[in-house]
C-alpha cells in the first residue's frame, strides 16, 4: 500500500475531516495481509493530523484492527455461549487440527489466519463461524473442514 | 409467523422486502403524515404510544426526542445503535436485511421530529453484509425522494450514513458509542451530560436501538391506540426474540410483550463462565471493580470447573460479584455483576457442588 492510495481512501471518506475509524478500516482492507504498517499508521496521521499515538491507541483499541499482517483468508470462530452449547469446541478442534495452528496465528503458507470473534448474530445456525466476509453455520467437524479446503482450491486457481 | 398479522409491528415473512413492496405494507405512510404536520404533534401520539427503547434501558422514546428537540443548539445528530453484540441476539440484524426501509423511515421520521438533519447508523464490522443492504437502501431511499434533500417536498432534509464499528461490543454503549464515532477509542464518558444534551461532537444527539426505530412509522402509521392494544399496560406493542437454543425452534420470533420464553439452558457454570470470559474480553479496563473483579471471578470458575474450588471461593466469588456490580463505572460491568449475581441466587446448589467435588469432566477453554 503505497501513500498514493492511502491518501485517494482518505481523500474519499473527506480528507482532513475523514472519520479516523472509519479510515483504519478502510485502508486495512486496501492493504494486502488486511492490517495496519507502520507507514500506513504514520500517513493516516500526518493527512489527518493527530498525533501517531492517537492513531495507535484507536486502532489497537479494536478488535477487528490487525497491527500485524494476516493470511489471506481470515477465518474466525464465534467462541460465545450458543455457540459453545452447539458445538463449537469439535469445529474449533478441527480446524486448528486441520491448519496446524491456533487462535491468532497464520499458517506457514500465508492462507489463513485463525481469530476468535464475539458472536456473529448466526446464533440460529449454530455454530457458526466466518470466513472473510462469508458466514457458516450449522456445521460439523466434517462440514468445516470442506469449508476450508474449499478457500484451498480457490488458491490454487488464483494467481499470487 | 408466516402469514401477515396485522397486529405485528414487524412481520418478518420475507427474506427482503423491498421499497415497493414495503410501500405496499403501507410504508412510508407514516413519514408523509409526519411531515404534514408539526413535530409535537407525532411526539405526542409516540408518547401515547408508550413506545420503550429497546436497546436494554426502556427509557420512553417519545420523552428522549423531546429532549433533543428542545435543546437551544439547532445543529442536532441522530444516532441509530445497531452495534448488536450481545450473545445470543440476532434480531436487529433481521430487521435490518429484512424491512430496512421500516428501520431508514423510522430514523427519518425521528430525525424530522428531533430537528436532526444528520444521522449515522452505527452498525457493527461483522456485519458486512447488513452494512452493504443498508447502503443499497439509503440510495434507493434518497432517488425516491424519501431521504436527502427536501424529503416528499417538506423542506426537511437528512443526510444519513454508515458508520462501521470495528469489533468492540463496549461501544453499543451510547456514550462509548459517541467516543467511537470521533475516532477515539470506544470507552464510556461519565453522565451527565447525558447524549440528548451534550452527544456527538458535544451536540445534542438522539441515540436509538434498530427496533425502537423501527416501531416508530407503525405507530405514527396506525395510530397510539392501535399500539396500546397490543403488549401490556406498562409494555406496549411487540418484542423480537432471538431463540438460539433448542434447534427445532431457532430462529426469531414476534410476540406481544408479557409473553415470555425460556430458552435452553444446560449446565449454568459452563454457560456463567463463557459470559465472563466474554466480559473479560470486552472490558476496556478503566475501572478496577469491572477489570480485576471479573478477572478474579475468571479464576474461581476455571477452580471450580476443574474441581479444584473449595468453599471459600463462593464467598469470595459473592463478595467479587458485589463489587463489580456496585462499583463498575458502565453499564457493561454492571451487566456483568447482575449476570453473576443471578446466576448464584438461582443456580446455589450447582455452585455448592462444584465447589465440593474432587474433579470436574469439564475441560479448560482458552
Ligand atoms: C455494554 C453495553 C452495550 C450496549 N449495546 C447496545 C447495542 O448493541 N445496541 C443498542 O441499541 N443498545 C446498546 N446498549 C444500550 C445503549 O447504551 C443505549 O441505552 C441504547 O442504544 C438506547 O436506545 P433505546 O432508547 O432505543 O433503547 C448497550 C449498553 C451497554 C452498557
Ligand atoms: S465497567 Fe468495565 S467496560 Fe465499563 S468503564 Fe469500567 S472497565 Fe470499562
Ligand atoms: S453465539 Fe455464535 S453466532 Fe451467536
């Protein structure tokens, strides 16, 4: 993500007076690995002007802000009580079994990144989870595992 | 549901009901009724209506507008909370990707009646898809001449827009809400000032729920008496109920208040423990009775889920549970302090034998 893109984004939500979260999110999803670098950080501020640690403290403040690169794919799994009552515990396992990796980490071939989210309000398709910005809900250990191998071979047709 | 009830404020059948057909359904009535008349005049049939928020505080609709309204500053916003995060509730998503334009009219007329020209729906990042129908429908809205400038030829215009939040549940709380909006994060202020005075951007702001909103053009539409017909004397009209439990019945249902459900609940420690941990994760640390309390009463549910509790944890976890419910400065410890608090009013015995068995088969989530 160059400066030239962050600023058109912020010159499009309204230039000095853009809406700081509103930017965060935006330029997150602009940028490859859909986080937050330090350039990036350091130019929202300077178009905006507040100060660097401003920017910081919002965006660390949410959940949904990433300061540090993410896979391709962001899968994450509703961890509330509907949730849980439903089954969660088995797809969480098969997932993390099928990845090799655990809340908050990416798998080594930079595909998914495994987080954990407040309830999604799918709690009537229990349990749920969703992947970027696609929700999937009554699933099965073996259910969630075709879910994934299906972002899979999606990669391999694509073209990185 | 399935068939159209006429005395259903929502009639959630469709999958998406569109302006046409919303208009059909006597949409959009209501606004140009509204508009054709003074504000104090609709403000008065809500008031009669006995409309409540629905965003957990019940306060009386028609009182907060005119609150707004009456504020010396004239530069107003309205604010629509569709932050939607508590667990298990699902039913202003519904409302929005099913009857959005009930929920765009309803802030409409509001705006029109608290002399707001300016409005955001602050809707939550994991609902992309909701966000994206309420976009489409704001375009459809303003082309149509029902939002924008000089709505139906009034003179009245609203500028109204997405506003996204970014994960966090504290900010459906309305002033952390506010904080969200001015780019700082989501952290609660003190009231007074209450919104209605001193809100975004220290104006005055009219704060609503999604289905508080969208109760309004029904009202106005069909009248106080109609509404009172429905419900009780103290809760009029319907409530949505998100049913997440018992998979033969998921879904969302429209009852007239005074009806009640109870939805599945199975072990309650697993269930009390997954809240805290929910809290936990939500509290933004600004005070030390909501942070450290309910990471104390973290600890002595994973002892007492494992079988290592003994008695002396109950108390401590009564007298924890006390404290974050007296002393926590926001509505979400004081949610959490209730939450514990029934739970070991209604649940004692369960929490006595936790607490004197040897070991649990409850394993540890993280
Ligand atoms: C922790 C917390 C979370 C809240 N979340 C929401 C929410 O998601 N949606 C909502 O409408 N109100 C929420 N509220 C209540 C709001 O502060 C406010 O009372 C409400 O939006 C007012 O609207 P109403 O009068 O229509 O109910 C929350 C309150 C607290 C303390
Ligand atoms: S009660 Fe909890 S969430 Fe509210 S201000 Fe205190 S620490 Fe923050
Ligand atoms: S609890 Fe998982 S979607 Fe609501």
């Amino acid at each position: 993500m160059g400066t030239a893109e962050i600023k058109f984004i912020i010159k499009q939500l309204g230039e000095k007076k853009a809406p700081l979260l509103q930017v965060l999110l935006a330029i997150q999803d602009a940028t490859p690995g859909k986080y937050l670098s330090e350039e990036a950080v350091n130019e929202i501020a300077r178009i905006l002007e507040v100060s660097r640690c401003r920017v910081y403290s919002t965006a660390s403040f949410y959940s949904e802000i990433s300061l540090k690169p993410r896979g391709l794919h962001l899968i994450r799994v509703c961890t509330n009580s509907p949730c849980e009552n439903a089954g969660k515990e088995e797809i969480h396992n098969a997932i993390e079994q099928e990845l090799g990796i655990t809340i908050g980490q990416t798998t080594p071939d930079g595909i998914f990144t495994l987080e954990s989210v407040n309830c999604l309000g799918a709690c009537f398709m229990s349990p749920a989870i969703k992947v970027d910005d696609t929700l999937y809900g009554n699933l099965t250990p073996e259910s969630v595992v075709s879910v994934l191998n299906s972002f899979r071979k999606e990669q391999s047709y694509g073209c990185i | 549901m399935g068939v159209y009830n006429q005395n259903l404020v929502f009639n959630i059948i469709e999958e998406y009901v569109d302006l046409t057909a919303y208009r059909l359904r006597g949409g959009y009535v209501a606004l140009k009724n509204a508009l054709e008349q003074q504000p104090e005049h609709s403000i008065k049939e809500l008031k009669a209506s006995g409309l409540r928020g629905r965003g957990g505080a019940a306060f009386p609709t028609a009182s907060k507008i005119e609150m707004v309204r009456k504020n010396e500053e004239t530069d107003r916003y309205i604010i629509c909370n569709a932050d939607e995060g508590e667990p298990g509730t699902f039913k202003d998503r519904f409302i929005m990707t099913h009857v959005p334009f009930q929920v765009i009219e309803g802030i409409t007329i509001a705006a029109y009646l608290a002399g707001a020209e300016h409005g955001y729906i602050y809707v939550r990042h994991e609902y992309p898809e909701v966000q994206e129908i309420l976009r489409e429908s704001i375009k459809k809205a303003e082309d149509a001449g029902l939002l924008g400038e000089n709505i139906l030829g009034s003179g009245f215009r609203l500028k109204l827009e997405i506003f996204s939040g970014a994960g966090s549940y504290l900010c459906g709380e309305e002033t952390a809400l506010l904080s969200s909006i001015e780019g700082r994060k989501g952290r609660p202020r003190v009231k007074p000032p209450y919104p209605t005075q001193s809100g975004l951007w220290n104006k005055p702001t009219l704060i609503n729920n999604v289905e508080t909103l969208a109760n309004i053009p029904k009202i106005i539409e069909k009248g106080a008496e109609w509404y009172r017909s429905i419900g009780t004397v103290d809760s009029t009209g319907t409530k949505l109920i998100s049913l997440s439990g018992d998979v033969v019945n998921r879904g969302l249902i429209e009852v007239p208040f005074g009806i009640t459900f109870v939805d599945d609940t199975r072990s309650i420690l697993p269930n009390v423990h997954n809240r805290v941990k929910f809290f936990l994760h939500e509290s933004c640390g600004k005070c030390t009775p909501c942070r450290e309390g309910l990471r104390q009463a973290n600890v002595i549910l994973n002892k007492l889920l494992s079988g290592a509790a003994v008695e002396g944890d109950m108390a401590l976890l009564e007298r924890y549970t006390r404290a974050i419910q007296e002393a926590s400065f926001c509505g979400l410890g004081q949610a959490a302090g209730n939450s514990l608090k029934s739970s070991l009013e209604y649940f004692h015995e369960e929490y006595l034998a936790a607490c004197k068995q040897e070991s649990h088969g409850e394993e540890e989530t993280a």
